[in-house]
C-alpha cells in the first residue's frame, strides 16, 4: 500500500483529516501481538485507549480504502453509543460511495445504527430488503438473513 495507496493525494488528505495514522513495523512484535497482526497490511481503527473498532487487512486500491476507513469510522460512532453520527456516517457513504463493494456493509450497519437510535427494528428490514435486492451475494445480506422476520 506503501507504494499506491498511501501516497495517493484524496488517501493522505482523508486520512489526515480524519485520523492519527501511526504506522508500525512488522518487525515489532510486542505491537503485531498486542493487535494481533498476522498479515500486512492490516490497518486498524483504534480509540484513543487503543480499542479495536475495525480491522482492514490486505491491499486496497486508494478509492475502495477511503470507502473502507469511511465504514470503519461509522463503526467507530457506532461503538461509541453516537447513533446518528453512525447512521450519517453510513448514509453519506451509500448515497456517494463508487465503490459497490464496500455499499452493503454500509447499508447493514445503517440499519443497526438506526435501529440502535430508534428502537425501531424497521430499519433492521429495510437493511434486509436492500441487501437481498441489490447484494444478495454479499456477506451483509446473509448477516442480514435474520431481519427477514421483521415485519416489513
């Protein structure tokens, strides 16, 4: 990522504008086991007491890791009881986000950051009716399977 990704001008921007990156050397141990860091690059979104709140491992071209990390924040606000900053979050992300594969976790985690916010589970269904419409392939609408029992 060194080598595409990272020095990507819209990567450094977003990044700077949205986190602290520190970069650690495999060759650090106490980190890679702290973290449980097995393959690079593994990227991790932290809070400051250093809680994992995403992981991202392996290679991302530059517009699909802004996509990512966007998703990783949402899960960060979500972690953090933040609901509508999540639900924003994820909106923004499926409204703008050329990256169709990055889509469907976006459109789960709306639904369970609405539902979160709400303590309605009809966003929970509508999560599943747009996962099983447009990604039923995907990972997120067999996650989703359950919300199937929602009344629509």
């Amino acid at each position: 990522m060194g080598a595409v990704t990272y020095p990507n001008e819209g990567v450094a921007r977003f990044v700077d504008l949205n986190f602290i990156p520190v970069q650690i050397e495999v060759s650090n141990k106490a980190m890679t086991e702290k973290y449980n860091v097995s393959w690079t690059p593994t990227i991790l979104v932290l809070d400051a007491d250093g809680k994992e709140h995403y992981r991202i491992v392996g290679f991302l071209q530059p517009d699909v890791f802004i996509a990512t990390l966007e998703v990783g924040k949402g899960r960060f606000y979500l972690d953090q009881e933040q609901f509508a900053e999540a639900q924003a979050l994820f909106e923004e992300v499926i409204d703008r986000c050329p990256v169709p594969e990055v889509v469907p976790e976006a459109v789960f985690f709306q639904g369970v950051a609405a539902y979160k916010r709400t303590h309605d589970p009809k966003p929970l269904r509508k999560a599943y009716d747009i996962l099983t419409a447009k990604y039923p392939q995907s990972e997120w609408a067999k996650r989703a399977e359950p919300y199937k029992l929602i009344p629509a």
